[in-house]
C-alpha cells in the first residue's frame, strides 16, 4: 500500500508503546487520513488488528512485514473514520 498522510516510525518500541503512540498520532489526523505505523515489534500486528475490532473510528487499512537489514519491520496502516 502505498497512500498514508503521516508516518509514525516506532521501531525498537515495545507493547503496548507502537500503539499508544498510534493511538495519540491517529487522533491528531483529519478524519478520513491514513497514518502508516513502522514497528519491529511482532506483537504488534495482534494488538493493531484486536485495537481496529474494538475502537471506534479506527479502521485497519492493511499490514504488511518488510525486510530492513534483516530485521521484520511491521508495517500497519490505519485510516480515521470519525
């Protein structure tokens, strides 16, 4: 995926700090805005998916895992729906 209108770079932060400061980042969008989270944290993608079921407006867009000198970076995109 390739459209976001901010990215959050929280890579080498552990549970629960990638979503908190998504959290935090998210709100700060005009609705209708995507952020693209990075993370190395595997959890992550658990926690993204389970916080999209449960919050309001958040909608879970996509995730995606890159290879960034060997190490899994966690790519999620979340979009603000209200």
């Amino acid at each position: 995926m390739g459209d976001f209108d901010r990215e959050l770079d929280v890579k080498g932060a552990k549970c629960p700090m990638p979503l908190v400061k998504s959290r935090k980042s998210l709100g700060e969008l005009p609705v209708g805005q995507v952020l693209k989270v990075l993370t190395t944290d595997r959890g992550s993608v658990a926690d993204f998916q389970g916080w999209a079921k449960t919050a309001k407006h958040v909608e879970l867009v996509a995730q995606e895992t890159a290879d960034e000198q060997g190490q899994a970076v966690y790519i999620h995109y979340l979009r603000r729906t209200a």
